[in-house]
C-alpha cells in the first residue's frame, strides 16, 4: 500500500509538472511501465492510477476552460455581452397550377438574420434584415433565376430589405412596449387573416397577468400606420385590440381564446394597396373598392379566437395535439352588402415544436374568407393568392431532419366563391416543399 501511495503521489507530481493535459499521457504511461517493470506497482494498480490521473486531468481541464470563458466574459464590454445575433434560411420549391394553365415551378430562398440588445434591464432594441421586395410586405421570399415576373438578368443579385427595427420597454413584469417597425404583437394561431411576414409600422402592447396558478389574462394591442392616402391626404391606420384568457383546465389541458376589435381609419375612400390580392383591371374587387381603385368600405370588425390543446392525448400515443378556430365578422358593411364573415378551422398534432431529428407534425386547416370580411393586404398570400371572396383546405406535414434543421410539405387546394360562367370556380393548386434551418 505504501509503494501504492507514493506511486500516486509521484504521478501527480509529474502530472502537474506536465501541466494536467492529455498530450502527456504518453509520458504517465510510460513512467508506470517503468514502475511496473521494477516491481514497484503491479498491472492492476497501475491501471487504477492512470485512470485516477485522467479523472484529474480532465477535471482539471474543465476548470481551465471555465475560468478562461469567465475571464473573456468579464472583459468583454457589456453591450457586447447583451447582445444576441440569430438568423434561418429556407429553401423552396414551389408548384402551383391554375384551372386551365399550365403549371408553374419554381425555386425560392429566404434569408433572414437578426441581432438583439439589451440596453438596460428594461430596454431592448432589435433590428433585422431579410431578402426580399421593398413593394410585398407579405413574403421574404426571392425567386432564384430570372422570374417571368421580372427583367433581372440570370445571375442577379437577390435584394436585401429591412425586415424590422424596433425599441421594446418593459417597465415591470409582464407588459412589454414595442415602437418601430415591429413584430406582430398578436396572437393568432394560423396565418390565414395575418400573413406570418408582416412586420407592421407602428406600435404594440402585450400584457400579462397571472390571476391565480391556472388562470392567466392578457392583452395585445397593434397601432398600425398603414400609409398616408395622396388622394384624401388622410392617414390610413388600424388599431386593434386583442383580450384574452390561458386557462390550464387540468396538467394536461389548456384552453386560450381572445376577442379582437379591428377599427380601421380612413380606409372608406382611401386608394386601393397596390398589394390586394383580389385586384382586378377594374379594382380590388374582392376588397370592395370601385372602378376607381378607392375602397367602399371600411372593415371595422370583430374577430373570436379560440385553441383548445392536449398533451399526451389518447393516452400517450400522441405528444401533443389541438384544435382551433378563428371568426371574422365586418361590423362597418351596409344591411345589403354580403361577404361579411369569414373563418378558419383547423387541427394539428404530432410534436409541439419541431427542434429535433425524428420530431413530426401535421396541421390541417380549412378557411372561407366572404369577399369583404377583411381587408386582403393582410391575408395569406400563399393562400388562391390572398384573396378574399375564396375557400381553401391547406395540409401541412413537418419532419425533423437534425437539431435545428426540419422539412415541411405545404399544400393549398383552394377555389372561388363566385362560379364563373366560363371557368367555373377556377381552383388552385399549390404544393411547397421547405427545407429550413435556424441559430
């Protein structure tokens, strides 16, 4: 036992001389070969100090590495410490076909990449950036070679915008106020009225207040500054103003709903958006505008929203599941006019949120927009091209390929309200196939 001690001891004599690392384990084993061969130690002991001694090392290692990250940390300034850069891409192949054309392929990329600060304890401030067109707030999305849309040239370089720019204070826990280009502040959990792109100029407000351990109320607020109209010289604005409840009805049941008030300003007589989905040669049709291109009406409205969720539902052979809906009503329509409600309807279940290799999820959803239930800059352009006046069934099936890396099949069938003497309801195809990756 003595010869045992001492042979540790001098190991660790050695070790600490070599500086604890495993570029000289050579040198450990060959100096216990040594001691073996002299009878000092036998195999098996001189197996438990190497092992012993590796444990040090590394040990030793680890420390090292912390106290060098440490050391770097406690030197770096502090905005750089607060600071955060995040970014993910997407690779697209899209087809869509149109009842009597031809079909339509096509490869797409998005780009977006994003940097976060945290002024104070209170203050945050985000700015990003995106590919895509300065004139379609409702896609990032840019078409690789020269589009049938476009003049570029093979080879062009793609565009870069600003995606968002926005300053967030919170001055106590749980209300959170955005100013700038933001991100949208409520909540909606599918995109058929608010395409998911849309990063709004203007203001936001999120509230939350937790009323006991299973009941949570809040409140989402959006100002949006839309434009201001030449023809009126009126600003053109929205404000909307989304309350709601989070109830965990059990451990493994939770319930949230909300009901927005959508109040537009100076939309009634104002220019048509030069992106409505439903624009004709004659104006925005399905947006209720004359032949002059201004709009009849406004779209004040009231909108219901409600998502009922699930984890392990059918005793544990899903991890999770839910269903919600989603209503839409156009409270500033005259009694004569029709097209003033629409809807969504969906479920979707698998993994929550896909981050992993092997994680899955499907969604499935049908939505019937009136033709003035909402005013259709804001729709899902994906969706019969964001049109109003339209129904669709979309199915959407996710797969995780790796840690933060996942593919996602996307199909719409939608189709016309309106028969159409010669095209019937002109459906629409359209299939996306997604690879996505984020940091």
């Amino acid at each position: 036992m003595r010869k045992f001690l001492t042979a540790i001891v001098l190991i660790g004599i050695i070790s600490l001389g070599l500086g604890m690392h495993f570029s000289y384990a050579s040198e450990v084993d060959a100096l216990l070969q040594k001691l073996i061969d002299k009878g000092v130690l036998n195999a098996s002991e001189a197996q438990e100090i190497r092992t012993q001694t590796n444990e040090q090392i590394t040990k030793a290692d680890k420390q090292k590495e912390e106290d060098y990250k440490k050391l770097a940390k406690d030197n770096m300034p502090d905005w750089v410490k607060n600071t955060k850069l995040k970014g993910d891409f997407r690779l697209r192949y899209e087809w869509d076909k149109d009842k009597g054309s031809q079909d339509n392929s096509r490869a797409r990329i998005r780009a977006r990449l994003g940097i976060e600060s945290q002024v104070n304890n209170k203050l945050k401030m985000a700015v990003g950036i995106a590919t895509g067109a300065t004139n379609d707030p409702r896609s990032r999305n840019i078409t690789l070679g020269s589009d049938a849309n476009t003049t570029n040239t093979p080879g062009s370089p793609k565009s870069i915008v600003l995606d968002y720019a926005y300053a967030q204070y919170t001055p106590f826990n749980g209300l959170a106020l955005s100013g700038g280009k933001i991100q949208n502040p409520l909540w909606r959990p599918w995109d058929v009225f608010w395409k998911g792109d849309i990063t709004p100029d203007g203001a936001g407000v999120n509230y939350s207040y937790k009323l006991n351990p299973k009941v949570d109320i809040f409140m989402n607020d959006l100002v949006y500054v839309m434009k201001n109209d030449t023809r009126t010289d009126k600003q053109v604005a929205l404000a909307v103003f989304q309350p709601g409840v989070n109830i965990a009805v059990n451990n493994k049941t939770n319930l949230k709903t909300a009901v927005a008030y959508n109040q537009f300003f100076n939309v009634k007589g104002a220019n048509a958006f030069s992106n409505a989905g439903s624009r004709t040669n004659s104006g925005v049709s399905g947006s209720g505008s004359s032949a002059t291109g201004q709009y009849r009406y406004n779209y004040n409205s009231i909108q219901p929203t409600a998502e009922l969720s699930f984890k392990q539902p059918f005793s544990g052979l899903l991890p999770y599941a839910a269903i919600f809906g989603e209503y839409m009503y156009n409270v500033s329509l005259p009694s004569d006019a029709t097209g003033a409600g629409g809807y969504q309807a969906g479920i979707k279940f698998g993994t929550e949120n896909i981050t992993d290799w092997g994680q899955w999820r499907t969604q499935l959803v049908y939505s019937k927009l009136g033709r003035d239930c909402w005013l259709d800059i804001f729709t899902d352009s994906d969706r019969y091209g964001g049109k109003t006046n339209s129904k669709a069934y979309e199915a959407v099936f996710s797969y995780g390929l790796a840690k933060n890396t996942w593919l996602d099949l996307d199909y719409y069938y939608a189709e016309s309200l309106t028969q159409s003497a010669t095209t019937g309801r002109t459906p629409e195809h359209v299939l996306q196939v997604d690879w996505n990756m984020k940091f």
